[in-house]
C-alpha cells in the first residue's frame, strides 16, 4: 500500500519513492506534484503503476511522473522512463494503444471580435470538414503502397500534395517524420484499419478546439510562436486512430512470449517488452514509428482541413483568417535520445505515455526561432477551462529526461462523471460561459466534462514551480469540436 | 454501472479513473470468453440490424487462457470496425485454442469506441463461481 508516508520530499513540488520501496524496483520513482495532487493520485492506483513501471529492465535515472498522472494500464497516464540503447527494453504498453497521439496549436493574427459574428459558420464548418465520433472515416481511402508511402514520410506526405508548408513542418516534433518506421513490421489488420481513417479525429478525448489567447506570460516567447493576446488560436488532440491501436495490440499479444524468451519478469503483463536490440524490440520499434508518422500525418491533414473551414467561412469577410502553425507534439511515443544521467551522456528509450517532451533553449532538433526560447509544450484543458502553452527548460532536461506534463489529468471516473452532469445540461452551461459545442453524443459529452478533470492551472503551477516547464500564453476555449 | 446477471454467468463494470474495467465470471473458459464479449457490446452501447445477418468462420489460438480471451474480444473490437456485430457464437474451445461460427449482423449504431483491450492485471482466476477475470479497456 503506498501511502503519502512512502515519499521523501523534495521539495514543495516533487517527491520520491525510493528504490528500496519494493524489492523488484531497479529504479527510483519521482513525482512531480503539489501535496494536493499527490494526495489525488495516491485516489487510484496511478503510482502503483509507476512502481511497476519502475522494475523493467535496463531503466536509467528514476521513472518520472507528471502532476496531471492517472491511473492507465500497465504505465500510469503521465508517466516517463528511460531504459539504456540498446540493450534496455522497450514497451509498447508504456507507449500505449494510441501511439503519437499529440496536440498541434495553429494560430491566427485575426482578433476574436472581427470573427465572432461567424462562430456559428465556423464550429459547424469545422465538424463538417474534419470528420470525428465512433467509426469515422476520412475523405481518403489509401491503397497499400500508398499507406506504407506515408507511413514512411510522415507529415511530408502531406508537404508533396500540397498540404503542408515547410513551416508546418519545421514547427512540429521530428518534423512530423521519424526515421526508421518500417510498414513490413506492420500487420495487414493495422493497414486495413489505417487506409480509411486519415483526416479524421476520432472520439473519446479527441477535440477540435478555436480559443483566444487569453494573456502572455512571455512576450518573447510568444512573439517568436507568433501568439497574440486577444486573436484566435486552433488546438487539434488525436492520434494514430485504428492504424496505432492495432499495432499496439499486435505487438502487446506478440511479446507476451518474448518476456519468457529473455527471462524477464514483470509485476503486470501489459507492461510486456523486448530489449531493443532484440528482433522482437526492433519490429515493435519501427512498427511504433509508422503509426507516429501516421498520427503526425493525420493532424497534418486535419489541420489542413481545418484551414479550408476557416477559408470557406471567413475568406472575404475578415481581414486575415490565416492560421499558421505553432507547434506539433507527441505525447504517447517511445524516442531515442541522450540525456546526462549522474553527469555521463547516455542514449536512452524515452518512453512518454501521456507526458510530453519539453526540450530547453538550445537542445537539438529545436527549429530556430525556438532555438533561444525553449520547445513549445501545449497542454490542454478539458473543454470548459484554459489550456496552457509552455516551453521546456534547462531543468526539464536534467530532471524529467526533457519532459513535462500533457493535459489536466483525468480525475473521476467516466460513470462518475455521468453522474455528476447530463450532457445536454453540460452544453447549456457552456454555452452560458460563452463556449460552442459540438459532440458525438451526449453521453461522451458528459463523461469528458471539465469536472472529470484536475485543474489544469493547478497542473501547470506545478510543473512551473517544480521548473520543468515555463508559462508562455494561456488560451480560453471559444468553439469546441469533440468525436 | 452496467451489469447483468444470467443464470451462472454474468458481467459487472468496475470503476476506472480514465478507461472502461469488466468483472467476469462463468462456469468454464467458453461462458468466460461470451459473457465478456456481451458485457462490453454493452458498455459500447452497440445497435445492429437483423435485416443485414452476417456469419464469420473464427479460429484463434494463444499462449494462455488470459492471451486467448484478450485475442478473442479484440477480434470482435476490430470486427465492430467494420460494422458487424455478433450475438450468437458457436465456439469449441480446447485448452487455448477456438475455433467456431459467429453469427450477427450489421452494426447501425455504437455510442462508444474502445481502442483496445488490455492485460493489465489480467488474470483468469477460480472463484466461488467458477472463473473469474476483471478485464480493462483502453478507451
């Protein structure tokens, strides 16, 4: 039973369990949260997760968990570790099923009172152009070779047929392509799952969201991302739809065996793994790659059909509808970087699941007008409250392996959140706060309602004040979209 | 919470911060493996049409019971992909392979999605009502 006595503080926005906390923990684990919230996540089994997470073999550092953390399967929702390249293992559970699900932040110079008489055109446009809920399907059906093509090019598939600019892609993590993704370590069942579903949203807690840049914390910052108080931004939240829970799902059945093949013992079968230098780690590692370059893809294409609504509703009438782009992240995705672990430069398999990467000013890979102010880090809320942009930090490199948090954190369950509010009244009271809506069904309206979630303000205080991340914008939610 | 209870078989959903969790039970792994497949078309609020039937050969094998019933539910969420549905199934099940027909049709509505049906803390246990399983959905 961990309880709040099973910490050491660190200070008043981290705490750690130590490895001697249980004997199959090969690391420590370290919580980054308020006492508050640590006392929420202690509500369900979150850092038990995290304590299981911290026995796979060949982790490095600590296995870090994010203040928005709760509980998921095999890997908390929240959750970072970092397992030695090559012969540390990787996990597709501490990935998990919805692989490079992401958020892209799209921004305009158009201020809210020159498109507000349009809102209505636009949330209905924005529905219609990017199709969501349960089974959608998008306006394109891929053959084979032409999946395996994108699967490969990531967002420059969408670059050669005219659907991305090089900014697009220069602002997005990796440029919205990894290298080694290999669509023959992809099942025919991922394929077919994936040829349909490009374009398209998804349910759950997917969203489309237009906000306002609500206030700037960081001019500079803000400049350089191009945010402007008082002008409209464009959030897009999904992943690698079908295409990536298939691969998960293969690669979670296929490596059930490979545990008994490399004699590795774990304390819950979804946090199944191979060693990356193994046949079985290999595949799932370029398999995994194909389904991010699909995700990064697939908000690409999102986000390019989110700039025809904007163009069919306001071309003509506004002065500049514009939307460009702010930045693409990950926030479910296994990379290989180096990070300084007790002062050596060591190649590692981060694992984020449900965390995202924060890089500081100056680390690689940044694009140059992010170079000097760190990677922007898009956390969104929960429909009804703000969402955040932030940047990485120094600290956040040598803390949380370049980390920070992805959202608010669920924090009651979807039967409970039922219970709490109906769907059509959440709406009501949405639209009273100003806020449009749009949803799949009212049901799974209701079970994403901002009181499911923590308070994302609350959330990022911590990760600032813990110093893995800074505050660049707070945006307001205008107009949501939800699957 | 969902639940339902039929002679000595039967389903009951557990709470679950961010995803959808099904305790199980059933007198042998056969039951286990329908009953389950039942509770969760009903946490996906699954409707089909009668007028559109559909009958599918099924042959799955796996390295354990827990393996075969995560193989055989996550069938039946890709089937529900493409929008077909089943309610009757005719399954032998020997040791940890199935083989049998499912019979179903055409998919009309869903009010939910899952994307996947997990191990976590997956483990088919003898109980007082024969096995036992609590199996969680990624949702």
């Amino acid at each position: 039973m961990i309880q709040l006595q099973s910490f050491t503080r660190i200070s008043d926005y981290e705490w750690e369990i130590p490895r001697t906390f249980r004997q199959d923990m090969r690391v420590p684990v370290r919580v980054f949260a308020s006492r508050r919230l640590l006392e929420n996540a202690l509500g369900d089994k979150s850092i038990e997760q995290a304590v299981n997470a911290a026995t796979l073999p060949g982790l490095v550092g600590r296995v870090v968990v994010m203040p928005d953390v709760h509980q998921g399967y095999g890997f908390p929702i929240g959750g970072v570790a970092a397992t030695r390249y090559p012969e540390g293992v990787i996990s597709p559970g501490g990935i998990g099923y919805d692989i490079n699900c992401g958020v892209r932040l799209l921004a305009t110079t158009l201020e809210v009172g020159e498109a507000e008489p349009y809102f209505k055109d636009l949330i209905r446009a924005l529905d219609e152009y990017c199709p969501s809920g349960v089974g959608a399907e998008g306006g394109m059906r891929l053959s084979e070779a032409e999946l395996d093509q994108a699967c490969r090019e990531g967002a420059r598939w969408a670059q050669k047929r005219g659907m991305a600019s090089e900014q697009d892609l220069r602002r997005t993590e990796e440029g919205g392509c990894l290298d080694g993704a290999d669509p023959t370590k992809v099942s025919k069942r991922a394929k077919e799952r994936g040829r349909s579903q490009l374009g398209t949203l998804g349910a759950g807690n997917h969203f489309l969201e237009v906000g306002i840049v609500e206030q700037v914390f960081d001019a500079h910052a803000a400049g350089a991302m191009g945010l402007l108080e008082g002008c409209l931004t464009l959030s897009i939240h999904c992943g690698s739809r079908g295409f990536g829970h298939q691969i998960c799902t293969d690669y979670v059945q296929e490596l059930q065996g490979a545990v008994n093949r490399y004699g590795i013992r774990l304390p819950d079968r979804e946090l199944v793994c191979a060693p990356l230098d193994s046949p079985e780690g290999q595949a799932y590692l370029a398999a995994m790659r194909a389904a991010a370059n699909y995700a990064f893809l697939n908000r690409q294409l999102l986000a390019h059909q989110a700039r025809l609504a904007f163009e069919a509703v306001l071309a003509g009438k506004v002065a500049n509808w514009h939307l460009h782009q702010v930045y693409d992240i990950a926030h479910n995705i296994g990379k290989i970087e180096t990070h300084e672990i007790d002062g050596q430069r060591v190649k590692v398999c981060v694992h984020r699941k449900g965390a995202t990467r924060a890089f500081g000013p100056g680390a690689p890979g940044l694009p140059e007008e992010y170079a000097r102010v760190g990677q922007p880090v898009l956390v969104p809320g929960s429909m009804g409250t703000a969402s955040w942009v932030l940047v990485g930090t120094e600290e956040s490199m040598m803390r949380s392996f370049g980390s920070s948090c992805h959202g608010a954190g669920r924090v009651l369950s979807r039967n409970a959140a039922k219970r709490s509010v109906r769907g059509e009244q959440l709406q009501r009271e949405l639209e009273a706060d100003g806020i449009l809506l749009r949803a799949g069904s009212m049901a799974g309206l209701a079970e994403e309602a901002p009181s499911a979630y923590k308070d994302v303000d609350e959330v990022v205080e911590t990760v600032c004040g813990a110093g893995i991340a800074r505050k660049v914008a707070r945006l307001r939610p205008l107009l949501v979209v939800k699957g | 919470m969902r639940s339902s209870r039929t002679g000595d078989r039967g389903y009951l959903e557990i709470a679950h911060t961010a995803d959808w969790a099904l305790h199980v039970w059933a007198p042998d792994l056969k039951a286990l493996l329908i009953t389950a497949a039942e509770g969760m078309y009903t946490l996906l609020g699954v409707v089909t049409d009668p007028s559109q039937p559909v009958q599918q050969h099924l042959a799955l094998e796996a390295i354990d019971a827990e393996s075969l019933l995560v193989a055989f539910l996550n069938e039946l969420v890709f089937q529900l992909e493409e929008r077909w549905a089943f309610w009757q199934f005719d399954l032998e099940v020997k040791g940890t392979q199935l083989e049998g027909e499912l019979t179903g049709a055409r998919v009309i509505g869903q009010s939910k999605e899952i994307k996947a049906v997990t191990y976590h803390d997956l483990a088919i246990q003898k109980g007082e009502r024969g096995l036992e399983v609590t199996v969680v959905f990624d949702v």
